[in-house]
C-alpha cells in the first residue's frame, strides 16, 4: 500500500454535460473517506476534510478551505495528534449558526489501546483550528472502545452538537452505537450512553452497528440505526430514535424491516439519515438493497416527523437487475428542500459485482416534484479497479453538499493508480456545469490586473508554461505560450465574463474570471 506514484492530471477546458473533476488531494500514497460542507450563509465558501498520510505513523486528518466556490483554495492544515503515535480517521464537519466550524474525527492508538474522538473548532472559516476537546474516550464502555465512524451534527437553534459512534473494527460484537452531546459549543461533553434500549436493540448478531444522525430545523435530534433481534422483528431493519432534550432520553419507533439489505462483502454499505431544513416533518433515509437482485440505491421518506414511511423508492435508472452494483451512497437537502443523491455507480462497466471499474453519477429529487430526476454523471472518466486500494478500507464513504441548486461533491477513486480525493461542482437547476478548478498553494505567485477591464490584462508570475482564454459558452478564443510578463488584449472581445487558465511548467493550473466591461 505504501507506494510511490507521481500524479498527472490533464485538464480539459470545455464545458460538458457532466463537471469536471479536480483532484484536490494530490497525494502519493492514499486519501480517503472525503467529507465536504459549504456555509448555509455564503455558497461559495466551501470546507473539506479527508484521510490521509503525512510522514507520521499512519493517517492524519487534512482539510482545505474555498471562499469562492472552488476557484481557489487554502493550503493543507493537519489537524492535531493527541500523542505522537496516534493515527487520525472518520472526519466530519458542521456550521453553526454563528458561522463557526467544528470538525469532529477519532484519533488512536491501537496495542496498547488510548485516544479517542476529538471534536476541533474554527473561528474563521477553517482556514486555522484550535480548541479540541475529547467528547467519547476510547475506554468509556471499558474494553468496547465505542471510537469508530463518529458521525456530527449540530442544532441549528441552539448550537448544541451531538454525535454517534460504535465500537472500534477489531472489537468483536455483540455491539451497541453510543451517543453524546455537548450544550455549551464543544467546551465540555455529557456522559455517553447508547443509542438502543430495551424492544428496540440492535442485538447481537450486528458486529458494527452504524448509527447516522440529524437534527430537524426545530431542533429534534433524529438518529437512525440497525437492528437484528428476532424477538423484536424477523427481519433485520433499522430503527429511529427521535430526541427533543438533547439525548437524555429518546421515543422510537421501527423504519423499515428487510432480509434484502447485503450483498457482495466488498460492497460499501454505508447509509444516510437527513432533514429537510425548510421542513421538520420530512426526512429522508438513503441506503442500499438487493430488493431486485443487485445493489441499488433506494430512499424511504416521511413527511410527518417520521412516524411513517414512504415505500422504498429506487434511485439509479439503470435497467433493472442486471447484475451492476452501485454503493458508496450519499445524500444532502438544499436550503428550500430540494434533495441531492450521489453514489459510486458500475452501470457502465464490463463486469459486475464490486471487483469493477466504476463512476460517480447522482440524481436530484426537487421539492415540488414527487418523482427522481433522471441520473447524470459527476464524475468525467471512469475508474479502473484497483484492489490494491478498494479492497480496504478507507474509502467507505463519499460527501456531496446541496446549497442553492448547486452541488459540491467529493470522492476517492484511482484513476491515476492511487486512491485520491476529487471535487466537483455543478449547477443543477440550470443544467449547466461551472468549471471550477483547484489551484495550487502558489496561487499568490500569479498577479491579474486590472480585473475588471476594457481593453488589457496583465499577466505577471513565474514559470507560466501556456494560458488558455474560454467564454462564457466554454470555446476557446486564444491559447498561447505564456511568459512571466506579458499583456492580453480584451478589446476586441464583447462585455461578459471570461475565463482565464494559466498552467505552470509544475503543471499546476491556475483559473481566473475575468469580467470585461
């Protein structure tokens, strides 16, 4: 697994029907398991965390930053070891309400075992974090070391936050999922329980019970998660724990029961519980079933609180039962409750099952409409197998975040024969992709002005290979070797909005707007 690879990356300026992919990650060795969220007050500002390595004993957590919808980006921060043998995982990321990010994600020590799952804090806008505290301590339930997928989420009134977790890979089940919360913005942490009680057990057959969790738009901590006790259901299913006081005590009630959940035992199965933010009663589960022979992609909706369902309703519109497995599932709502869906998609691959190559592709469900959209591409090429990488894990999970009509997506796949994290951004009501490239740390050795203009543009920086000048409609109108001074002429192009690229001799490439007046 630790092996060295040199990483090129083509960029090709055209706009298409699907967006164009940037590796944001560049790494040599591996990057996984990506979350990504955007501000609820600013679309363009954008955080993502992932897994990976740095030199240290094993993972760390590394993050970036976009404050223009991902035009151009931060440098890498590393979030924190708690020791210096400790290994990071399992990021995720939430805004609240104040405009402040917190990052939650275990960092460990197996053999002997310590560490925990830290939750970190950023007061402007993730470009630097500080004040972690520990909320689950690994050795809470004694030898259960409930540390593993820590899951974040934080009420949108209050700014309490609250997270679920379940016990670390190598601890055998019987297992249970834990929950705790903090009212005071992560300062300190109440004790942890566990999600499950007595007629709604997760049981004993279930070795990693994964508990996904919410928070409605009035503040009603929403968790959901598995079971398997045939006393309670012969079937296995999941069950929802629904909270209004912070966890100190929660009312649940059975989803949805089915022997059709599994499959291949590559496949990853994760699953997502969300709320619609501009409706409390509707709440979506995304997850994955073999209900018609393969695995697809399937949501359940409630529009009452989730006191009942909506029969399972199949995502991907590839034919039925043919053989072509989807998984790596995941889901957000917009502001106004236009729900987004993407997953690793095999449909045009020449084999089946896991062990093939595969894309990115999502669809969209509008609020108005009680239909799912026809599925598109995220992704812009397809990724070859590798079982070197996606035999392992750290590539359970993708991110896509939904805000005004316009989705962000980020995944891990190996297209350039190590696993790395890539981005992508599309407007969705418009049916049009924005391209939007991911700049290097060098992004301040390259100086544009005046921007705008009527007439010149000069361009000044260092080791500038070529520029390539795109409209609006995405045609190339000059491209030409570029020097590190020299002018380019507007005048003779109409008032709009232009695109400038600019690729170094590194091979980084720089993307500029350029407004004529």
């Amino acid at each position: 697994m630790l092996r060295t690879k040199l990483i090129l990356l083509t960029f090709m300026f055209q706009y298409i029907l699907y967006s164009q992919n940037i590796n944001i990650s560049n790494g040599l060795v591996f990057e996984g398991e990506p979350y990504i969220i955007s501000n609820p007050n600013n679309s363009n500002h954008i955080v993502v965390a992932w897994m990976g390595f740095t030199g240290g004993p094993g993972l760390s957590i590394k993050t970036k930053v976009s404050f223009n919808g991902g035009a151009t980006w931060s440098t890498v921060k590393v979030l924190p070891h708690f020791a210096s043998t400790h290994k990071s995982a399992d990021p995720s990321l939430a805004f609240d309400n104040l405009g402040n990010i917190y990052a939650c994600y275990i960092d460990y020590r197996e053999s002997p075992d310590s560490g925990g799952v830290y939750v970190i804090k950023s007061i402007d806008g993730g470009l630097n974090w500080s004040g972690a505290t520990k909320a689950i301590d690994m050795y809470v339930d004694g030898s259960k070391k409930p540390i593993d997928r820590p899951w974040m989420s934080i009420n949108p009134i209050n700014n309490h936050i609250y997270i679920t977790s379940k016990p670390a890979p190598w601890v055998s089940a019987p297992n249970r999922a834990y929950f705790v919360a903090s009212t005071d913005a992560g300062t300190s942490w109440q004790a942890v329980r566990y999600i499950d009680t007595t007629g709604y057990l997760i049981g004993n057959l279930i070795a990693q019970p994964m508990a996904t969790n919410t928070v409605s738009s009035t503040g009603e901590i929403l968790v959901i998660y598995p079971s398997y006790v045939a006393s309670q259901n012969i079937l296995p299913g999941f069950i929802l724990a629904r909270s209004t006081n912070d966890g100190a005590s929660f009312t649940y009630q059975g989803v949805y029961y089915s022997n059709t959940s599994g499959s291949d035992t590559l496949a990853k199965l994760g699953y997502k519980l969300i709320a619609d933010p501009s409706n409390s009663n509707h709440i979506v589960f995304v997850y994955l079933s073999k209900m018609n022979g393969d695995l697809d992609v399937m949501i359940l909706e409630s529009i009452n609180g989730g006191t009942n369902w909506s029969t399972p309703k199949r995502v991907n519109d590839d034919a039925l039962s043919n053989g072509k497995m989807q998984d790596l599932v995941w889901a957000d709502f917009d502001e106004d409750g236009d729900l987004a869906l993407a997953w690793r998609d095999r449909r045009n691959a020449s084999g089946t099952g896991y062990s093939t190559d595969s894309e990115i592709w999502g669809a969209i469900k509008w609020k108005d409409s009680s239909s799912i959209s026809a599925n598109f591409k995220i992704s812009d090429t397809m990724a070859i197998y590798n079982a070197l990488y996606l035999t392992q894990s750290g590539n359970d999970f993708m991110g896509i975040d939904m805000l005004k009509d316009t989705l962000n997506a980020v995944w891990g796949d190996v297209r350039n024969g190590v696993l790395n994290i890539y981005f992508s951004r599309k407007s969705l009501r418009e049916g049009t992709t924005e391209i939007q490239l991911l700049s290097s740390e060098k992004i301040d050795d390259i100086n544009i002005y005046p921007n705008p203009t009527s007439s010149i543009i000069n361009i000044e920086g260092s080791d500038i290979l070529n520029i390539i000048l795109i409209d609006g409609k995405g045609s190339t109108l000059e491209e030409f070797k570029g020097a590190n001074q020299m002018q380019l002429s507007m005048g003779n192009y109409p008032q709009g909005k232009y695109y400038l690229y600019i690729k170094t001799k590194e091979g980084t490439v720089f993307r500029k707007i350029i407004i004529k007046k």
